[in-house]
C-alpha cells in the first residue's frame, strides 16, 4: 500500500455552501430541507480485503456511527465515506492515513487513497414523518423502511442529479443525508424542496420548478 | 420502465444504468484484421431474441455487468458482474 502522507498542505479554507438559504419546514413540522453541505467529506478507495476496509469495518450499502460522530459509509464496492461535522477533514484524513500506514507493505493490501472531498460535493438534509413520500417523488428507489432501513447507504438519482444518500434517523424521526457534486447543490436543494411543497413546505420567490 | 438487477444494488430502474449494448469479444489487437476490428466495434447481431449484454450501473455502484435479456419481452436472465 502506498499512502502519501501529504495531509500537511491541506488547509482548512472556509466553506461556502452553494445553497445560500436556511432551514425550510412545514408548519407541521412533517417535513424539513436543510443545507448540509459544510459536513467534513472523506473518500477512501481501496480493495475489499485490505487491512483498511477491515479497519473501516462497514460493507457496501452499510453505515456505522463511530463513538467520535464521525458517520462511515460504505458507499460503492471499495468505497467508503466518511462524513462528520464542518472542519474535520484535516483530522479525519491524517488520522485515517496514519493508522492505514500500519498496513502498508502487509501481502493483498494493494494501493489505498484517503482524499478530502468536502469541498467538492454539496450535502442537504431532508427530516420528518414526510421525508420518505417526499424523496419517493423525485427519487427511483423503494424508500420503504423494509429495503431501506435506518444505516442503508445507497446511491440514485435524485431529481435527475446522482446522488449518494445515506438513511441516518435522528431521535426517530426519519432522515435522509442526501450528496451531490457541489455544482448540482443548489439545483438538488430545490428539486427537494419543491417536492416537499405537496406536504406543507413554501418555498421561496422564484424557486417554482412547476405552475402552481 | 425495465427493472436491471444489478449484482451488487439490487433491482434498479433501468433509467438509472446504461446500457452498453450487446457482449461482442475482443478480439486480440496485436492479431487482428481491419476487417475483424470493424466487426467488433460496428457489427452487431440485434435479434429479437435473447441476446447476452453490458449494463453499467451508473447511479448506483458504478460497475459493468453483463445480463441475458430478451430483446422481444425483456426478460432477464443469468446476470453476472463484469
Ligand atoms: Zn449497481
């Protein structure tokens, strides 16, 4: 395994989300938008059979929630993601490259990249009794609680954007952390909010994707 | 709509994976004619009938596979990852 321990160089730069507007909720509190997209982003490729992905200890389609928040998705076969609070990417990266440093050299552990992706992708929220009607909308996959329960980590379509999605319930109530690529974001938030217009949520001047 | 089942997600909406088109060998490039290079990269058979192809899961984990569907009823069948 070659790990280029360059994490150093990395600065924490400020984060500007391309969605410039706050939480959207129905009155009735059934459904809720939110900007997530300053969540810490980071991307580890690597061979199913490596020390890492045993390390990482979470599977496609699976995700954990480690002691320290930091949320690990198993994203797509030899990929995983992790995603925690804005700022942590420095921390998270140097301290995953460390400990997948110690499994360098071992036979099948082959070539492992950790990488910083936060700035890259855009991130939303969608919470509340509502959010899965609201995602079936605009989003091909079976939402139901039975093929996708609470930790699934999947990706689709989303509004015609392709999206990575992870079901993360808060305080059960059902939510869905929902990943584009950051020139998307905005579009995505829309597309979401304009969904959730059926159950109660306005959304504001301008942002009508259909007549109403 | 086709529902693909990819190896890896499941039942997809085929909407959310491309289709790459019949399973042609490759045939060796150090070895091969102009003749069998246009076949591999032009020629295709299109029966209506069963016909072994590629899929990329594009929205979902990103691999090819290959399936056997039938072009006239869209069955499928004996799907492997590629
Ligand atoms: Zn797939």
């Amino acid at each position: 395994m070659s790990i280029r321990k360059e994490h150093g160089n990395v600065s924490e730069t400020t984060f500007n989300s391309p969605v410039d507007i706050g939480p959207l909720s129905a009155p009735d509190g059934s459904v809720t938008v939110a900007d997530a997209a300053s969540t810490t982003k980071v991307q580890v490729r690597g061979g199913a059979d490596t020390g890492a992905a045993a390390e990482l200890g979470v599977g496609y389609g699976r995700s954990q929630r480690r002691a320290d928040g930091a949320l690990v998705c198993g994203t797509r076969p030899d990929e995983w993601t992790i995603y925690a609070g804005a700022g942590q990417a420095s921390a998270i990266t140097a301290a995953l490259s460390e400990v997948f440093g110690h499994f360098q050299g071992e036979p099948g552990e082959g070539f492992v990249t950790v990488i910083d992706i936060t700035h890259g992708r855009a991130m939303l929220r969608i919470s509340g009794s509502n959010a899965t009607a609201a995602l079936n909308k605009i989003c091909n996959l079976d939402l139901s609680d039975e093929l996708t329960p609470d930790g699934a980590v999947f990706s689709a379509s989303v509004g015609n954007v392709g999206c990575d999605l992870v079901r993360d319930d808060e305080g059960g109530q059902t939510s869905f952390l929902i990943g584009c690529e950051r020139s998307f974001g905005k579009f995505l938030f829309i597309a979401v909010a304009d969904a959730c217009t059926e159950f109660g949520l306005s959304v504001p001047h301008g942002w009508e994707l259909h007549g109403h | 709509m086709i529902v693909v089942p990819c190896p890896n997600c499941g039942p997809r909406n085929s909407g959310d994976l491309r289709n790459c088109g019949e399973l042609v060998p490759r045939p060796d490039p150090s070895a091969a004619s102009l003749i069998e290079w246009r076949e591999y990269l032009y020629m295709r058979k299109n029966p209506a009938d069963w016909v072994t192809e590629t899929w990329y899961c594009r929205g979902g984990c990103r691999r090819y596979f290959t399936i056997e569907r039938n072009t006239a009823t869209n069955e499928i069948r004996g799907q492997e990852a590629s």
